[in-house]
C-alpha cells in the first residue's frame, strides 16, 4: 500500500520498513509552505524529546548548523547536558578542515570537551568500543546529492553498526542541494561497492539523507537494520534549490565551497580522477573547469556547444598547460549533469591524443571505476563507444530506481 507519511517527527520500526507502514508521532501532511525547518530545528522545537533520558551520540561536522547557525553538537549539549556523551566524525573531520583521502584522528572536541571518534581512519564503521558510552547514535550531515561523497557511506556504515550494537538510529534530514528530482547516472555493480559507493543508488539520487536511511534499511543494503528514526524538514519540496531554503551554505569539504559546487562536482568528478586534465581544484570554483593538457580551448569550447546541455554554458580558458572550458551551471539546468561529464571525459581523451586514458592504470583507474560504480566507462572509452550510446545504457537502471525508491520519499 501506498505510504502516508506524517508531518516532523517520523519514527520507522525496521521491522516494519517492508511493508510499507509506519510508526511515529506527528500533526498532519508534510507541509511545503510556511516556514523552512532543518531537522534539528524541528527537534529542538520538541525540546529535543526523542533523545531524552537516552545517552547520545552524534555523528558531525562543521556543517551540522541550525537554520540559526549554531552548531548542532552545542545545541544538544545545552538541552542534554551529561546525557550527551560523544561525537563521530567523516571525512574530513570535525572541522572540515582535512584533505580528501586523508585519515583523521580521534581527539578532543575543543568545543563541547567530547571525546571526537574518527569515521575516517583505522576504521571507518563506529566499534562496539566507541558505541558503548551512548543508547542511541545521531546522524547530522550536510550531503551533496552526489554517490561518491562519503558522508552517505558513513551513514549506512553507522546504521550497520548501531544495528549490530543494540543502538537507536536516529537522522535529522537536511536539504539535497541538487534537489529532490534529478536522478541520473550509471548504477552500481556490486564488485565496485567501496566507500566511495557504498549504497546501489545511481550516481546523482534525487534522495535527502533521511530518504536515503530509510531505503538503505528497507532494502536490506545493510547486513543489520537498527532502529531508526527519521526527523524531518519542515517546508522542503523536491523541486527546490539549496537557494530556495534561505540557508546558509558550510562548505561541506575543502573542494566544495558554494552552494552551487555539489553541480559542478557532479559535472566534473569522475573526470578529475583521469590522467593529464584540470577541474580547477585550487580555483575560486573547485570542479568548475574541464581541461586537458595541450588541449585548444577554443575548439573544445565549441564541441561542448555542440551538446545541447540546457543551463549550462562553456567560455574558454588555459591555464598551467591545460586547455578547456569554464563551466557556468544554472542551479536548476536542465542538462543531465552525469552525462555532461562523460562528454567532457571522451572529447578531452579525443582532442588531446588519447592523453586523459592512456596512463590510467593501479589504484588510479581503480578509483576512477569505484566513483563510476563499474569499469564500464573506461573500457567502453578505451572501445571508442559514443558518450551518447554510454549514457543511453544508463536510462532502464535509473528508471527502475525512480520506482523503486518511491515509496520511501518524505516530501513532495
């Protein structure tokens, strides 16, 4: 049966995810006007109810703001006081400050005095040692929409060891910047499941973080499924843009800057893992450029104008021996955003003699298949298959998803 959902706070029984049902307390429909609320916000607004006489956990990082621009983890030590007991931190850490792919060390939170478990070093699943002082773990991240950031590996890694330690799960919903419709993208097979794609979703999903909870754990994606919670917005609908909302944008990494980077990363991303090319990391717009070496700027420009990408434009640029496009991505473009990166990867191969393919090889090529989800991409390029026909391949596997995820969508 079709699922109703009720309006904030939204409590799911994993027993009950399958069929369809639904737990929890709440006040009527979702709403889509009226005042936009953060998850957190709703939940302070309950005075923070559903952690009450329960030790809690937060998984967290700079981006873990009020819509008033507190920090989430001062909020709750305020209302929670010595029931509050520690934090968890992704990639990048805390303070968001370190670079991707870079451990990050358990400390001291200089903020709240809170022990700080790293997510993103020896181990990146929480140990039964670092979930023993806590009842129930929270989920606070600003995600970008995209497959291959790991804040969503984090949070399905997390749900896996809440389940298997006897934990409540609980996940307060944020905005995708991306919006709640764009879904496109190559699927994941399941001998490229890494954390750079640790749940078959396709590579741009359409989904916010609590959506993405709820169908990890009603698909069975975990080998446990705890019991989770979902704190919802308030005012949030799919058709709407991160500028939409009203928010404040936390960079939520070194490289993602703006509230219009998550586009531009889904645009560029799979490129900036090839050989011999720039997508302007180091860049007032990081993942805003497409460039190979010795590539002629004005003939590739005119080869993306070609493509027919509504919303986004292509205006020369050469810099440190690259040559390409500046990429100028309305927030709402039309252009499949996946697909443009695929064009850009093959015609940046073409116009520099093979260069962007050749020397891709290890745990470079490696990587490169994991954050496309298969070694499809690569050998259907090395093939001399048409971006065209690689991305026509893409179309039955994301519309089985739009079906499939239906049922676990929060907002309209």
């Amino acid at each position: 049966m079709r699922r109703q959902f009720l309006q904030g706070l939204m409590g799911v029984a994993a027993s009950r995810l399958l069929t369809g049902c639904q737990t929890g307390g709440g006040m009527g429909a979702p709403t889509t006007g009226g005042p936009f609320l953060l998850g957190i916000d709703f939940l302070a607004g309950r005075q923070f109810d559903l952690l009450r006489g329960k030790r809690v956990g937060l998984i967290t990082n700079h981006t873990s703001m009020t819509g008033r621009g507190e920090m989430t983890r001062v909020a709750m030590q305020r209302a929670l006081g010595g029931q509050f007991r520690a934090l968890y931190a992704p990639e990048h850490g805390i303070d968001g400050t370190v670079g991707a792919g870079i451990h990050v060390s358990t400390r001291k939170d200089g903020v709240t005095g809170l022990t700080v478990y790293s997510l993103y070093g020896p181990t990146r699943k929480p140990t039964a040692a670092m979930l023993a002082p806590i009842d129930v773990l929270v989920f606070d991240l600003q995600d970008i929409g995209c497959r291959s950031y790991t804040y969503i590996s984090t949070m399905a890694v997390a749900m896996e060891a809440a389940a298997e330690n006897g934990k409540e799960f609980v996940v307060l919903d944020r905005p995708n910047p991306l919006g709640g419709v764009r879904v496109e993208g190559p699927p994941l097979e399941p001998r490229w499941k890494s954390f750079v794609g640790q749940i078959p979703v396709p590579y741009v999903h359409g989904m916010t973080v609590g959506e993405l909870a709820m169908m990890t754990a009603g698909q069975r994606w975990i080998s446990g499924v705890p019991r989770l919670r979902v704190v919802k917005m308030q005012g949030w609908n799919r058709q709407m843009s991160w500028q939409d909302t009203g928010l404040r944008w936390y960079r939520t990494s070194p490289n993602i800057p703006h509230a219009t980077s998550p586009a531009y990363y889904v645009a560029t991303g799979m490129l900036g893992g090839a050989s011999a090319v720039d997508v302007g990391i180091g860049t007032e717009n990081p993942f805003g450029y497409a460039g190979g070496r010795g590539v002629n700027p004005g003939a590739f420009v005119a080869a993306c104008q070609r493509w027919n990408m509504p919303g986004v434009g292509f205006s020369p640029y050469s810099r440190n021996g690259f040559g390409g496009a500046r990429l100028s991505i309305h927030p709402k473009a039309g252009a499949d955003l996946t697909a443009l990166d695929v064009y850009l990867i093959a015609e940046l191969n073409r116009q520099s003699g093979g260069k962007v393919l050749a020397n891709m090889k290890g745990d470079k090529l490696s990587l490169f298949n994991k954050v496309y989800g298969s070694e499809g991409l690569y050998t259907q390029l090395k093939r001399g298959v048409s971006p065209g026909s690689i991305v026509s391949g893409w179309r039955r596997s994301v519309d089985a998803f739009r079906g499939q995820r239906q049922r676990y969508l929060l907002y309209p």
